[in-house]
C-alpha cells in the first residue's frame, strides 16, 4: 500500500471555497488525499507527519500561464539589466544602475574570455530607466574594439552593439535601414532595432543561437528559475517545436528531479494547418505528467512599448502610426477555425485593442461556424480591452491572460507616451476581468520580465509603475483575487483547473511553500514574501536561500 | 566578394506571390535560387524533380533549393546562406502583411547579399477595396509605398476600362508607381530577376552551371534592347532617361563608364522604379566600354524610341533589340 504523508503548516491558503484554510494536508502517491484538520485526516490510516513546513505557508503551486523557456536559455549569457533578477542557480544578479556599470560589468567579463573571436552577448538592458543617455558603440567599444560585443535590451526588440559588429556588416553613414539608428551627424549609434536587431543578434553571435536558446540546458535552468519563485506549472507559450526542441524538453521532463509541469504552446503559422494538427496530435501521444503538448499560439499583432501593437481610433497618444500585424486577420480566421474544429484550446496573443477585436470576431466567427463548449480560447495580454470587449469575452466563453507586470515596467511610458492617462490607467484590467465574470489569469512573459508570481499578483494589487505613480485605483484588485489569479485562475485559462490550481482532494500536490502569508503581509508587501520551495507531485524541492 | 541577389515578393493573401514563385522555380533558366516560402504545401513541384526532401527544405535537379519560412524569416534566411556557395539568387515570399521594403534591406547589412528588388503583387479585382479596409488598409500602403514594381495581377477578371480604372487609381496614390498588369502573374520571368548570361547583375555574374542554356522558356514572351557605348556617359542625363521609362521596361543593368569618374567602374541596377547606381572599383584591364541593358514586357518601346530617349546619354556605337 502506498504510503500517506501528513503535513501541518503555520496556514494551508487552498483556493478551494469550501474549506478555503486549513492546517493540514495530507499527501499519497503524489496527490491531495485530504485537506483539514489532523484529526479529519487520520482516517484515511496509518501516515507519517512531516513537519517541514509547520512554520511555513502553503499556497496551490503557482501556474505561470505565459512565459517563454527562453528565460532559460538567456541566462546562458550574461544579464545587465537595471534591476536585481534571480539567476537559475539562486544568486541575484544584481541590477546594473547606468550605463557605466554596464560596460564596467562587460569589460569585467570580457577580460575573463579565453577565445578571441568568441562574441560576447548580454540581455536584459533597459535604456528608459538612465534618464534619456542611450548606449553607443563607444561605449561598448570601451568593453572591446576587436571581439564583437551585442547587448539585446529587456524588451527583444532593440540591440545595441560595438564598432566591431557595424564595421563587419558594413554599416556605416550611407546605411539607410529602418532601425538603424544614427546620430545628428548621420553616424549610425550601434543601436539597431526591430527586424535589423534580430538579424544581427543571430548574425553577429556567431553560435547557434536559436539552439542554444532552447536547449535541453535551457529548458533545466528555465524550470529552476521558475521554482525558485514558487512555480510549479508553467508555459512556454510560443515554440515552433523543432525536433531537438522536443527532444530536449522530453529529456529534461523526464528526470524525476525537474522541478515543473511543462506547457509548450505550438506556434500556428509555423506549419500548415493539417500538418500542425498531425504534429500536435502525435506530441500529445507522449504526454505526461510533467510535460503536455497540446496548446495553441497565435500571435496577431506586435507590442505597445515598441510602436507595433494594433490600436483602434484614436491610436497612440504619441500620434505615432499603427503598429503592425504578425499574422493578418485572414490568417487568424483560418488558423483559429482550423484548431478550433480540430478541438484545441488557442492561446491568442494581443497587445493592441485593435487586435483584440479582430481575435473577438474570429472566435464569434469560429464559434458560429462550429458551436463548441467550454473551448476557453484564451487573449493573451490583452492590455488594452475596455469592458466591452471583456463582456464579449465572457459571452463568447474565453478567458483572458493579462500582463500585469506592464504596470510596474512599462506604466509610466503608456502613461505620458503611448496610451496616455486614460487609457493607461485601466490597462491590464483586472477588476474589470472579475466584474464581467473572465476567468482570468496574470503573467510576467518571461524573459521579457522576470517570472514571479508574487511580484506579478504585487503589480495586480498595487497598480504601481516604477516611478511610484498608481496606475487606475479602480483596476486594483485585493491580494486573495490576486493570488488566485496566479494558482486556480492560471489554471483555469490552461484548462488544468481539475487538476492543479487548488490544494483540495483528488489534485495533484502541487504547491508553492512560503515563508511568510500573502494575506497578512500589507497588500504593498506582497512582492516580498519569501518563497522556501515547492512541492511537486509531493516531491519536495528546496530553493537556495536568496 | 560575390553578393547574391535579394528579391523580396511582397501582397497580400490570394495577390498570386505562390504563382509567381511557382513559375519562377519552372524557369529558373539555370540560375540557382533558394526560395523561402511561406507554405511549403502550396509550392507545386513536379516530382521527379526533387532530388532530396530534408525537413524544411526541397532541392530540386536544377539546382534550386526551397526552403519553409515557419515562424521565422531571420532564421530561414541565416539557414540559406550557409548554403551561398551553391547558390546564385535567393527569393525571399514576404507574409502577407508583412512589410517587403523592410525585408529587403536586411540585403543592405549583410555582406553576403545585395539587394535585388521589391516585387510586390496586388490583386486587381480587389487591391481599392483592401486600401480602403480599416484593419488592413494601412498594411497595403505599406505594401504599395515600398513597391520597386507592382504587379498588378488577375487582370483578365476585370474589363479593360475597369483595369484602367485601377491602375489611375494605384498611380495617383503612389506617384511614381511602376506598373505591370499580369494574369496569373505571367511576368517575364527572365526580366524579373535577369536569367539570362548577360542579364545578371554584373558584380555577381554567377559561373554558369553546365545545364544552362539561352534557351527562352516557354511562358510570356521578354523584349531586350541594349546599348553600348566607347565614350563616357553623362551621369544626369541617363538617371534621367530611365526614369524616363514607362512601366513595360522591367529592369535595367548596366557596366558605365561615367564622365564625371572615368577611372572607376559604375554599376547600374534598376527594377521597376528603383535605380542604384554603385562603383565597383576601377576599370582594371577591361575593355573601356560602357553596357546597358533594358528589359521588359513586350509593351515595351521599340528600339527606334529608346535610341532616342537615350540619344542624350553618351555617344553611342552600337544598339540591339529584340523581341
Ligand atoms: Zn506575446
Ligand atoms: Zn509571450
């Protein structure tokens, strides 16, 4: 008979309405056998009482319901972004404060390099916090003049490189490319953006960085950095699932000391539409317990802080023009109708209102076409719906994602820039979500900012940008409405809420082990609540003191 | 260094981009493309032409190779030029609402290539009513503004005075819009992307693959018209005799000696209305003689009036059409 292992915690937070605290949860064969009082659980026979967490506090383990496993593949490379973000193996990398640490910091890790030619690449600087001084090649040329040296900024869009790197690609003042960005006097800065700065990431590297981006290594050091934030199911919402790609996440998953449940999310335009189906339908045969394929991206437009997010009258604030589609509005009639018919469940990003409606439309039309129950189509970030398109939402049986880590990262640029006062003040809006009835989930888009639920459910109660101004009071949400979001309401959005989401009987147990109660640490504090580990299927995993 | 030839197709869903791709890989004429496509499963190879099916590529025995795009253009387009060696030309088919001009000028920071021309396809029958569509129409200007030629395509579905109609219409909103009407993107492919020996951007000329022949293919039929000249070229007045040029002519190459810089060896390049005009270094041990060579739909005027447009240009020795 399998063994039973009893748990008394200082506080069981469940997520389940019925019993919504406990002290107790009692754990078989990796599953929830009970939850409640000692007493109501010694029933159940003869156990062992673990009393690890009895100072501790358990929440369901987190679901993050969109990040990337690129998260993991860029901590291959060094981080210089501004603020202080957890590496996979624990320590904090602290936030470079301007412009000179950063070269100081490179020109450290250059003087470490053995291989001459080998490039050297960061990620994660982010230029809006230094006060308008953008990075040049002089100053990267400080780092080296002869080794290419590439920063890719926190948002993936925009690089900046050194001399080395423009010389070789033959950049120079008689250039006229889009992104290309030159000074007064017409000499290009070494900061390239959009399709030029993918380019020349991929160019200039010199490795495969496609590759290495989603390698078995990354896929670990992406569960890592996740678990240490009280993770224990999360997405990668966007893959076109090459071979090697799976083949990696199989090999990772299938070691009992990977710490998560894995959720690819099978890009649509990369294969034709019967082919995605077969493909998918053959992944999912290989299901298990800690990786399930089955999910669907579309990513329709681009995103709000870089100008290319698809908004409707009146546009940005800043009068720039509209942004631009990824995949048309034909193509996402068609690409969701076809996996929609075919059963799936589609994840649909859009950033722009403009966006929204077109994806609204496509399900109305999808759904008129084939009527189907509970398909939860899903709106990935969605910043900008108003309540209208959330009370479309609700009539059409979708659920919704939103991207509450804008508000502290972005908010003050959609505030005086791109959306202005009002439109910024009810972004990602959450309260909204609740009143209309949107099963709804918050994200943190991993490695676009850094996964951690808590800080994401912080930035949903709070509404706070980085300059300290609140965003919407009236978006705000309360901290239980918060952690929810993180735990049942993510799972709800992968349809995972039968199994996960909740400590409650028959769920897996899964869950996020903390050091101090979300709900009695004030709303301000929540993002500081300190995570000990989690449990996965009853296995336990330790995170490393920060 | 040898520079392959860019050209990025560009329009909208259903303008006919597959058509055209699928045309171009039956008359390659010898040259070696790599065509990046969108949806592999509409690209209608003969099969007893692919010599391998790896993935997401076809190779075919006339040395072209076509490669699946999938979520990633950057990726797909580092993929074939680890490839550059035994390939002349690569095709880029743009996403149906992607910008074109912008692809395009990906050739302009990467050494290895060198930018061909922006073909862009638009559907005749409902190009207006897709500029006017409040969620797409910005993307067709887009499409439309970056055009070096558009390709105003299934123009046998509309009346001569509806295409007409059109075509005012497209001119008007884009000033200085070089125009080809086609159906079933029947272009001459040869003019396109200069199949033939001496048709081929100079710069790059590729080795001629033992297969090759001068043999036209079958399809629409291509007029050419060159010219040649000892003395030097006035730079002004040939830009301006080929802006000159009314939509019929294609594409225009040209080895010039200029007047205003004897010493080195110009280079002219010209699809639909983009003009570059490079050096390319000095002259060297050859021949002091300037080329140029135009090529079009037969539209295009006879020779009698472009030795006359191009009277102005240089003293010219000797001129050749034919049709
Ligand atoms: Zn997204
Ligand atoms: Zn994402």
């Amino acid at each position: 008979m399998s063994s039973t292992t009893i748990y008394p915690a200082r506080r069981i937070i469940t997520m389940n309405a019925h019993q919504p605290f406990a002290s107790h949860v009692a754990v078989r064969d990796g599953r929830v056998l009970g939850v409640g009082s000692l007493a109501e659980l010694e029933g159940w026979g003869p156990y062992t009482l673990d009393r690890s967490f009895e100072s501790l506090v358990l929440l369901p383990g987190f679901v993050e319901g969109h990040s990337h496993a690129y998260e993991g593949g860029v901590w291959k490379f060094p981080y210089v972004g501004f603020f202080d973000r957890r590496s996979p193996d624990g320590a904090v990398s602290p936030g470079l404060k301007n412009i000179e640490a950063v070269v100081s910091r490179l020109r450290d890790i250059e003087r470490g390099m053995t291989d001459a030619g080998q490039p050297l690449l960061a990620w994660g600087f982010d230029p809006i916090y230094f006060g308008g001084r953008r990075m040049n090649a002089a100053d990267l040329d400080q780092v080296s003049t002869t080794r290419p040296v590439l920063v890719i900024h926190s948002n993936f869009h925009v690089l900046n490189v050194n001399s080395p790197v423009l010389a070789k690609a033959g950049i120079d003042h008689s250039t006229n490319v889009h992104g290309i960005v030159k000074d007064s006097a017409g000499k290009p800065t070494g900061e390239l953006q959009e399709i030029a700065a993918k380019y020349m990431a991929y160019r200039a590297s010199g490795i495969d960085l496609a590759g290495v981006l989603s390698d078995e290594e990354a896929v670990w050091r992406f569960a890592r950095v996740a678990q240490l934030s009280g993770v224990t199911t999360a997405t990668d919402l966007h893959n076109e699932l090459p071979e090697s790609t799976v083949a990696g996440y199989r090999r990772a998953s299938a070691s009992e000391d990977f710490p998560i449940r894995l959720l690819p999310a099978f890009g649509a335009i990369a294969l034709p539409v019967d082919e995605g189906v077969r493909k998918l339908k053959a992944l999912m045969q290989h299901n298990n317990d800690r990786l399930r394929f089955g999910l669907v991206k579309i990513v329709t437009d681009g995103s709000i802080q870089g100008l290319s997010a698809r908004m409707r009258w009146p546009g940005y604030y800043n009068g720039l023009p509209n942004g631009v589609w990824n995949t048309g509005p034909d193509d996402i009639d068609r690409l969701l109708q076809a996996y929609h018919d075919a059963g799936f469940q589609v994840h649909i990003h859009t950033n722009g209102d403009e966006a929204s409606e077109v994806a609204l439309d496509a399900v109305e039309r999808a759904l008129a076409r084939t009527p189907r129950r509970d398909h939860r189509h899903t709106l990935q970030h969605c910043q900008m719906a108003d309540a209208a398109q959330f009370r479309r939402m609700a009539a059409l049986g979708m659920c919704v994602n939103l991207f509450a880590n804008h508000l502290f990262y972005w908010g003050d640029i959609h505030y005086s820039q791109t959306l202005g006062p009002e439109r910024a003040n009810r972004m990602d809006a959450c309260a909204t979500a609740l009143r209309t009835g949107v099963p709804f989930a918050i994200h943190c888009d991993a490695p676009v900012t850094p996964i951690g639920p808590l800080f994401t459910a912080w930035c949903a109660v709070n509404r706070l940008t980085a300059s300290g101004r609140t965003l919407g009071e009236s978006e705000q949400i309360a901290p239980a409405d918060a952690l929810r979001a993180v735990t049942l309401g993510a799972a709800q959005t992968l349809k995972l809420d039968d199994e996960i989401g909740s400590i409650e009987v028959g769920k897996r147990a899964d869950f996020a082990v903390l050091h101090e109660d979300p709900l009695e640490v004030p709303p301000t504090a929540l993002k500081d609540v300190r995570v000990w580990g989690t449990v996965l299927g009853g296995r336990v995993f330790e995170a490393p003191a920060a | 260094m040898r520079r392959l030839p860019l050209t990025v197709i560009g329009g909208f869903l259903g303008a006919g981009k597959t058509t055209l791709l699928n045309r171009l890989l039956r008359h390659a004429g010898g040259r070696r493309f790599a065509v990046l496509v969108n949806d592999f499963g509409a690209i209608d190879i003969d099969s007893r032409l692919v010599v391998a099916h790896g993935g997401d590529t076809i190779s075919l025995a006339n040395g072209c190779i076509c490669c699946g795009i999938g979520d990633s253009l950057v990726l797909a387009l580092m993929r074939v030029l680890e490839k550059v060696d035994v390939l002349d030309h690569v095709v880029v088919e743009a996403s149906g609402v992607a910008d074109p001009a912008r692809i395009a000028e990906l050739a302009l920071i990467e050494p290895l290539l060198a930018r061909d021309g922006v073909l862009v396809l638009a559907d005749a029958t409902s190009v207006r009513e897709r500029e006017a569509d409040r969620y797409v129409g910005d993307t067709i200007r887009r499409q439309l503004d970056g055009a070096d030629l558009l390709i105003l395509n299934k123009a046998d579905l509309l009346s001569d005075a509806q295409l007409a109609d059109v075509a005012t219409w497209l001119r008007q909103r884009a000033p200085g819009l070089r125009l080809v009407p086609a159906s079933h993107a029947e272009v001459p492919i040869e003019a396109l992307f200069g199949l033939a020996a001496g048709d081929a951007p100079a710069r790059d000329a590729p080795p001629r693959s033992p297969a090759a022949n001068d043999a036209t293919p079958d399809g629409p039929p291509i007029a050419r018209w060159s010219f040649t000249s000892r003395g030097p070229v006035d730079r002004a007045a040939l830009l301006a005799a080929l802006r000159a040029l009314p939509d019929s002519v294609l594409r225009a190459k040209g080895i010039v000696r200029f007047a205003d810089a004897p010493r080195q060896r110009g280079v002219v390049h010209m699809v639909g209305r983009r003009i570059d005009v490079s050096a390319d270094g000095p002259w060297g041990i050859a021949d002091l003689r300037s080329d140029l060579v135009l090529l079009g739909t037969p539209d295009m005027p006879d020779a009698a009036e472009l030795d006359g447009l191009f009277a102005g240009v240089a003293p010219a020795v000797s001129k050749s059409a034919s049709w």
